[in-house]
C-alpha cells in the first residue's frame, strides 16, 4: 500500500514575522485556502487517506501538527528530538511504517512546497508507484521541469530512458547561472524536488548499506515502538545518528550504481522560499502588488503586503517591498534581502526580543 | 481673573493612523507622557486652575475632551455644532467666561502645540497678564522667536516698544522662504503662534466694531446660557456666523489702530504640524530614527516608528520613512509627504474604508 510521509522538520525564519520559531512556514497559509502541510496531506486524497498519513516532525510543532491535521493518527506523527537531516528521518519513518504494513510503499514530501494541481501531482505519483511495481529495488524521485536557470536548487541529470522514467545520471548540487543555463539548453536537467518513492524495506536495505549507524541505531529502537517508552527510547537513540541527507546518504551512492530513476512532473512547483517568491505563486493586482487582506496602496508597487484580523496596512511610495502585518510584529523590509532578514531575525535574539521569534 | 480658553477644534488627518476623526491630534501624546491637550491645560497651572479652564471644541469631539480633562468643569467644554474658524468660536468663549466673571482676562491658546517649558509659558503669559492691567483696551499676542525661515507660519511684524512689549506693525500671511529669510535677518518678526490674550468683555467690543454679526448673534444666545436649552440656541445661531478667522476679523483692523502688542515668548514652541516634525520635538536614537514603543530597524535611518500595546515593528533598509502602528491600521510612507498622507486619507474614504479614518 501507497503511504505518505511528511517531512516537517523546517524551522526557518524567512517568513519571519508570519513564521515563528514554534510555527515554521510548513503551517502558514500562504497561498490557497490550506497550509502548505495541509495541502502536502490532503493533495493526495484520495489516493492516500489519513490513515497512511506520517509525518515527521520535531518536537516543538507537535502541538500545531496535531491541530492543523487532527485526522492524521497521533501515533503517526514522529516527534524528532533533535534534526539529524534527512536520512535518520526517512529512516525513523519507514521503521515505523513497517510496523503497519511490511508492503509498504514510501511517498515522502517536504511539508513545506506549493504544488497545483492536486490531480497532476497523483496522475505523477501513480507513475512513479508503477515503476515501483516494476522495479521495486529502485528509487523514485520526482524532477521539475525547469522554467528558469535558478541557482538555487540542486538538479538531477537524467541518463538513459527507462521504464516509465529516466535513470538518473548524476546529481548537481546549486550551479551558479551560467551553469545552470547550460543545463537548461541540454534538456536533461530537472529540479531536485525532494520528493521520493521507495519501498519501505527496500529504504532500509540502502540505508543498511550506506550508512550502517542509522540502521544500528533503528534497529535498537525498534522493540520500543507503541510502547510508552518509544519517545524515551528516541531521545536516546536518535541524537546520536549522523546528521545527513537522503541525497547524501542514498541517492548518490545509489545512482552512480543505476538503481535511481527520475519521473518528469507534470505539475506547477514552487519551493515558496522567501517574500520574493510570492508574487509568483499568488499573482499580482493591477498596480503590482500582492495582497492579502484590507491594504491601501497608494504609489506603491511590487511589493508584497499582508495583513491579518481585519488590520489596515496603508503604504505610500513603496517599491519592491514586503510589509507583513500580525498580532503582536509587523515588518517593513526590501522584499529580496533574505540575507538582511536573517540579520534581522538574530538581531531580535540579541536584543532580548525572543517573543517574537 | 486669568482665564484659560483652549481652542481644540482641529480635525487634520496629518497624523493619520494616530489621528482619526474623532481623536484629532490634540488628543495624542506626540510628545511627553500627557496629549497635546492635556499639556494645554496643565501647563498654565497652577496660574489659572481647571476651574478656570474653557475648552471649545467640536461636538464629536465632546466625549474624549472630557475623558481627557475630566477635571474641567463639563458646562466649561464648549461644543461648537458646526467649525466657523476662530472668531465665533472666542466670542462664544467670551460670552460663556464673562457670565461667570464679568472682569475675566482671556488666555487663549491653540490645543494642539507643543511648549517647553511651562514655567517660561506661564512667565510670558503674566507679562502678557500684567501689560493688559496697563492697557486694559489692547489685543496682546504670544510671538514665538523665529528659528528658520519657514514659509508655514504667519508672522508679526513689530513697531515701536511699548511698556513691556512691542506694538504691532503689520501681519505677514506665509511668506515664500526668500522674503522669510529678509524678515529674520530685520529681528523685528515673530511667527503667530495664535496665542492670545484679552480682557473678555474688550474681546467682544472688538468684535462688535468689526464684525458685527458674530455679536449679534451671541447676544441671541446669551438668554440660554445655562438653561437646558442652550445647546439647541446653538445649533440655531452659530452657523449663521460668519466663518472667520480671529486674525482677519479683529488683529488686522485692530492692528492698524495700533491696538495690538506682542511679547516675544521664552519658551520652546513647535505646532508639530506632521510626522515630519517628530524627530526635531523627540530627538533622535544612535543611527537616527525616531521611535516609540518595541522597534528594531536594521539599517534603517532618519525614520519615525511608533507602535503600542508591545507590538513590535521591525524595518529594513528604511530611510527617511514613517512606520505608524496603531490597533487597528498601520501606515508605510515617506516622512515628509503631507500631500500624498492627505491623498491616502481621501483614497480610503473613496474605498469605503472609512471605518479607518
């Protein structure tokens, strides 16, 4: 059976002041009626119900988890202790989804991407479910079909045409432009998406045989699971798996040995980085701007304003701006200076102004 | 006796979204712990106590005068149904003042200016007091020292000295800024910062000989005055007034009879006219802002931020900006553009966002 498998472990602050510390851009509704981990849960409906929901999170957003998901079985949101990276974390869920269904097959997406249409999206897991069938030995990722030479995402290279897919040929880690453009004109290019299928024991094996130490330490977990010591058990146990990525840990390894295909998507994604990224995902109004919520803008353009409770946020002569207004921060910013947002954000620790993070 | 009369009948948007229209700016604390109001009636104490306090203001302005001043007698809070500028509005007082003290000498101040310190108001308010004992037929006004040669202010050109202060010349209505200049190289300019003072019954024979209409019309009223009937004698004769400003209707004709002194003030006077004027009133932090309440600017300068209620407001790369949080509207703009303020105040009205203004 097809089960899904959330990865929720995101604690940025480039939504800052709409993302806090205890409630990271997973559980913002930043475009669509959802939060993205919402839509990352119900996109797949009815393919895959509830109850072959995971999700994998840290302890701090257990609490908003549970409330933004009340469908999805308590016991099948794993609370991290710590962040260990993706690999301890895929392999923490397949562990656990074994103990349901030793059949299963692993859908795991970030928590944290906008992706439309929702019938697309399936239409492309079924396909990669039906290379599974096929070849249940491999990985599956999912590729975006670039739309512009970004420098910011990791890409997959395609190789030869296979079953259903493409075999991957290599990974590339973030290409600055000019490579990146080259890349396009190949056509051979994807993104990176991080959105995965496997067989869940078949996880394991390669985990087993890249990175022993998380294997060594799942193993030890195991007889705790749906027992009351299983979150102890975890504490003990998690921290002290190495800190690595799926990519890293698997996927490398395993393309270079030809076990890894790549389905092309045939859906519009959008990894939502930054107050930058919205205009783009949420279309603009007629003078340039992207609202939301009772805004004047009176020469004012480009620029990104939010607004929440029925506040009024009133610009004058704004360009390229993000003003976000909520209950207790507002901010005033350029709004593609990610770098000064994060200073922003330290800046507030520093001053004592924790609250607000 | 010295009565204070304290004009309250603005209703500028110029502090937009701190003023509203029924909290004008004589109702905030621009500056100091007290509103602009407050400041007017306790500056004079313990010179002219609350008992000797008058406040006339607009109607819908009635309930925050005297949540305001509870300590003014609510008979002493005059309420103009409809705005006839200046001249109607001191006759009203001097009717009102002189039922209850037929020798009363009128100190009449604007509601809405900023004056430090109180004891050099209250200084040049007894020379002004003690040259009316002399000349108990003269008009005597507060001139403010200029310090730049603006082209917002009125200015009063000086005569000959008189005993204790000079007698008017002439009025000069805003001067561009080259004329301002030639008037502050003479030394022989103040700015009218419409700070007066007379004998109330002198007050209305002035206003007799030059405009006689607002006289006849008070003495209409003068039957219903502390009746039940008062307010509806109002509501029928003030509107019939002529709107006026005291300037043109009694210091201009009284100037050129040589009826009209200033005395240069002691004091530090700002009519904290915009956003703008902040930062000379306040001072400025370490990089230049001007802030109240939590901030934090990041590479921000020359701006003016102010926020309540522990809200917080964070800017970016601002320069020369105001950021006004308020409960239930924040304002972005330039800080030195009252025009454009002024456009978004209509805007919002135009948009049905009047529950805002």
């Amino acid at each position: 059976m097809l089960h899904l498998v959330i990865m929720a472990g995101g604690s940025g602050t480039r939504f800052w002041p709409e993302s806090r510390r205890a409630r990271p851009k997973q559980f913002l509704t930043l475009a669509g009626d959802e939060s993205l981990i919402q839509q990352a849960a119900h996109r797949v409906h009815p393919l895959i119900p509830a109850e072959r929901t995971w999700v994998v999170t840290g302890a701090l957003h257990a609490a908003e988890t549970r409330l933004q998901l009340p469908e999805v079985p308590a016991a099948q949101v794993l609370l991290e202790p710590c962040a260990r990276n993706t690999a301890p974390c895929l392999g923490l869920a397949a562990l656990a989804v074994l103990q349901h269904d030793s059949e299963a097959t692993l859908l795991v997406t970030p928590a944290d991407h906008l992706i439309r249409p929702a019938e697309a999206f399936r239409k492309t897991v079924l396909e990669g479910a039906a290379m599974l069938d096929h070849q249940p030995k491999s990985s599956v990722l999912i590729g975006i079909t670039p739309t512009y030479p970004a420098e910011g995402y990791g890409y997959i290279e395609r190789g030869d045409t296979s079953d259903g897919g493409f075999q991957v040929a290599r990974f590339r880690e973030k290409p600055n432009r000019e490579t990146a453009a080259g890349f396009l004109q190949t056509g051979r290019f994807y993104w990176n998406s991080g959105i995965f299928l496997w067989k869940a024991a078949r996880l394991l094996e390669l985990l087993s045989e890249h990175q022993p130490a998380i294997v060594q330490g799942l193993e030890r977990l195991r007889p705790a699971w749906g027992t009351p010591g299983w979150q102890s058990a975890l504490a003990e146990e998690f921290p002290r798996m190495p800190s690595i990525s799926i990519d890293y840990a698997v996927l490398e390894p395993a393309a270079s040995q030809g076990g890894v295909f790549v389905i092309p998507s045939s859906f519009e994604w959008d990894d939502v980085g930054s107050w930058q990224s919205l205009p783009a995902v949420l279309g603009k109004d007629a003078v340039g701007n992207t609202t939301t919520g009772p805004t004047c803008a009176l020469d004012s353009t480009g620029c990104v304003i939010r607004t929440t409770g029925g506040h009024l946020v009133a610009t004058i002569g704004l360009r390229d701006c993000v003003v976000v207004h909520t209950p207790d921060a507002t901010l005033v910013a350029p709004r593609d200076d990610e770098k000064a947002l994060r200073q922003l954000v330290a800046l507030l620790d520093e001053r004592g102004l924790s609250q607000y993070l």
